[in-house]
C-alpha cells in the first residue's frame, strides 16, 4: 500500500484551506451580497450561518476526511459501496467548475498586464465585451477562439501544473505559504490607499450602514447562508480531499474555526476595498453609490478598471488590484484540481505526476469552449446550474448522509479525540437539521425559479445544452463509475 501524502505542519494545511475557501468571489460578489441584504445588519445573519452551517459542516468534512484518509469516492465508499457515486458527482462538479474558474483566471492575468499603462481605456465595458472578449450574440454562437484569452489560460493551467505535480507538501502547501501572504499585503495595501481616496467614507457608509428592517426579510437570511455555503468550499469534496492528508493527531475544530475566520475577515476587507473605490467613483462624477455599485465580472473586468482610471498613480493600484485576483483565483483552483487528481490517483493506481499531467491537458482541451467568442456566455450559464445544482444539491445531499445515514457519534469522537474543544450536541443540532434545511429550502427554492423563468432570457437550447444536460450527466456518470467500481469489487460485500 502506498504510503498517503501529509502536511508539513499544521500551518501549511490551513493555509492551504483558506486559500481554497478565499477565491474571486470574496472580491466581487461578497461587497454587493452584504449591501443588497441590509448593510451592516447582514452581518447578524452572516455570522449565524457561519457558526450554525458553514463552521459545524466544515469540521464534519475535516473530521471525515481525516478519518478516512482517502479522496471524495473512496471515502463514501468506505462508508457504504452503494454512496461511491455521490464522490463521482463531487468530483464532476469540481472538475467542471476548474475547467471555467480558470478562464476567469486567465482574464485577470491579461488585465494585470493591461494595467500598467490602462489598455483598455476609458470605455472599460467596450473594451472588456467587444475588444478583449469580442463577445458574441449568443452562447451557441462560438466563431473560433479568442487566442489572447487561450494564450492567457494556458500559462494559468501552467502555474497550476507545476504546484500540483510538486504534490502536497512541497507543492500545494509551499505555494500557499506564498499566495495567502502575498494576498493578504496586496489587498492591505490597497485598502490602505482606497480608504483615503475622495468619497471613499461615502462608499463605505453605503456598504455598512445598517438596515435592520432586511432582518425580517428570509431572502436575507437565505442570502447569507448562501455567501457562507458558496465561500467556504464546502459540498464538493475540496475540504474532504484537503483533510485526508492531516496527521492523525490533528486539531480539526480549532482548524475549522480558523478557515472560516480568516475567509470572513478577508471578505470583510475586500467590502471596504471595493466600496471605498466605487464611493471615490461615484463622488467624481457627482451620483450615488448605487448608480456604479455592480457585482461578479462586470466588478472586475468594467467597474473598477474605469475607478482605476480616475485615480492618482493608476498603474501601481491597478496591477495590485489584479495581481490580488490572479493570487485569489490560482489558490482556489489549485484545490478544485486536487479533488480530481486525487481521485485519478486511486482510481487508476497512477503517480501524481502522471495524474496531474493528464487532468491539465485534459482541462485545457474541454475548458477551450471558454476561450472561445462565445465564452462568458457559455460560462454564466454552467456557473449558475453547476453551483445551484451540483454544489448545492450534492451538499444537501452529503450532509444528509453523513448525519442521518452514517453514525455521526463516530465522527464526533473522531474529532474531540485530537480537538482542543469538543464538539457537542449543538454541532449535531445544527448538522442535522439547520444546515440541512437551510439547503433543501434553497435547493426547491432555485429549481422552482430556473423550471418556471429561463435563466438570464438565453434561448432554451443553449440552457438545456449548457445547463440541464450537464446536470443531469454528472449524475449518470457519477453512478456509472460507481457501478464500474463496484463490479471491480465483484459486487458489493
């Protein structure tokens, strides 16, 4: 038997967390979620997700992943023969997710460069869909790739490549030493300088002053175990994969608690960041915040390169701010390709070379489709049912099973044998039926909204092809696997 890859320290590993849990959207989708859902007040509810969802399930997936030393289909294997799919699908979804993750990536590393002397001028939204994109009219409509995106996600997959042939330690957790530190001092820096821009006091005000009437509001609620579910990496096996290379006298709560901590703390800090930008923005041309706030990749790639513009020493805080993105971006997709590589690794008793070698090539050939005319309308649309339908619902589901079907007593033991503090019985409360709820309710809640409204008003082929179709081949594959396996087995004993 192969001896399991480890940690170098406890250090490394939850660096290697945080930085999975801190990605693209703790930058642009965090700052908009807490000023659409009542200011400073979403605070409350974020917190209470966090302490009643994100954390106790976090240290489930620790505590299952450090006992079961094995990647998402040979842990729910270990389990029960008859759940193996249930890792298939995890590992579909992350395998999905890094294939278009990293195309955004990749626009971030052309920005970088773009931001030295503003290439992409003062009309930053025609330049992003119609110069750099060349965007076209429909996500059928490819018309070849965009060899300047392709060009720049290649050397993504390229950075990615080379720290997870390294392996565990001297790859994934020497990087992380590096980017999380790095990250953080780019984004201080930045916010350092943002906070005392003109207007920036009138951003943030718009940011965080408290509406405590959105706590009435279930939408906000929603809202903030959604931000929680979606941050965390949580549901899709990244966490798990992470946990099954810890020591065995590993603290797993106390790690939990830091992971989730520290993704808040960041994301906090990119609100003030963001909001200090666009107050500045707003100020100069005379409006509110709420007529340039924005959220996702218009943020980014439109909003703030034309903030950029307008301020003093333009090219230093515009090659931070993407540089900040590139290292938030390349740190979770080093952890989504894990996931995959991991489970190529025991499935097929390959190297991790060999593995690694062959997931990159493999992205870079399917994620082409996201380098192509047609790419972010292609990727809008998988990134909507791929994380409704695939991260949501496969969450629900592992939750389900590893505290109603399996004996969670088992993990709870599991983890206060090495934990500095016990988990007890609010933690199962709040596994079994609080976090659970919450994602039934969301999961019904985004399949009622996408069967009745075409998501986006894309035509019906493109979401059935890009949307549906997806979904429901992940599933069949997951079980294909699993039945593949199974029959290696001769059957389940």
């Amino acid at each position: 038997m192969k001896t399991r890859e480890q940690w170098g320290s406890r250090v490394g590993f939850v660096l290697a967390a945080i930085g999975s849990a801190i990605g693209l959207g703790n930058i642009w989708r965090f700052p908009y979620v807490a000023y659409e859902n009542g200011g400073g007040a979403f605070f409350i509810p974020y917190l209470f997700a966090m302490l009643t969802a994100g954390i106790p399930f976090m240290i489930l997936e620790f505590g299952a992943g450090s006992k079961l030393k094995g990647s998402a289909p040979k842990i729910f294997s270990r389990l029960s023969p008859r759940w193996e799919w249930l890792g298939w699908w995890q590992i579909l979804v992350s395998f999905t997710i890094s294939i278009y993750y990293v195309a955004v990536v990749g626009w971030s590393i052309s920005y970088f460069f773009l931001a030295f002397n503003q290439g992409w001028g003062t009309d930053t939204g025609t330049y992003f869909f119609k110069s750099y994109l060349m965007l076209s009219d429909s996500p059928m409509d490819f018309k070849g790739l965009r060899w300047p995106i392709m060009a720049a996600v290649a050397g993504a997959w390229f950075i990615c490549w080379v720290v997870l042939f390294k392996g565990v330690k001297k790859g994934i957790e020497a990087a992380s030493k590096i980017f999380m530190p790095v990250l953080f001092i780019l984004v201080l820096i930045i916010t350092g300088r943002a906070i005392f821009l003109e207007g920036a006091a009138g951003g943030l005000n718009w940011m965080f002053a408290p509406d405590f009437s959105k706590l009435l509001d279930v939408k906000v609620w929603v809202a903030a175990y959604g931000q929680i579910f979606f941050s965390l990496s949580i549901g899709f096996a990244i966490m798990l994969t992470y946990s099954s290379y810890l020591p065995e006298d590993a603290d797993m709560a106390n790690n939990g608690f830091i992971t989730a901590f520290a993704n808040c703390g960041f994301s906090i800090l990119c609100g003030v960041l963001v909001f200090s930008v666009l107050g500045n923005m707003a100020a100069q041309q005379g409006v509110g915040v709420d007529k340039v706030v924005s959220s996702g990749v218009g943020l980014a790639f439109v909003t703030i390169p034309k903030a950029i513009n307008s301020l003093p020493g333009p090219a230093l805080f515009g090659t931070l701010f993407f540089l900040a993105l590139i290292f938030a971006g390349l740190s979770s997709m080093v952890s989504i390709c894990e996931v995959s590589i991991a489970s190529l690794m025991e499935k097929f008793d390959i190297s991790r070379k060999k593995a690694v070698t062959i997931y990159c090539l493999v992205g870079i050939v399917s994620g082409a489709i996201f380098a192509s005319h047609s790419g972010l309308l292609v990727l809008d649309i998988v990134d909507r049912f791929i994380n409704n339908f695939g991260v949501l619902a496969g969450g629900l589901v592992e939750i389900i099973f590893l505290t109603w079907v399996c004996k969670l007593d088992v993990f709870k033991e599991h983890i206060n044998k090495t934990s500095d503090f016990r988990v007890g019985g609010l933690w199962v409360f709040c596994l079994k039926f609080i976090t659970p709820a919450v994602l039934g309710y969301m999961s019904i809640k985004n399949l009622i909204g996408d069967l009745s409204t075409p998501y986006g008003g894309y035509p019906a082929l493109s979401l059935a092809i890009f949307g549906w179709l997806m979904v429901i081949g992940i599933v069949v594959l997951s079980f294909i696997f699993q039945a593949h396996s199974l029959k290696q087995r001769g059957g389940v004993q």
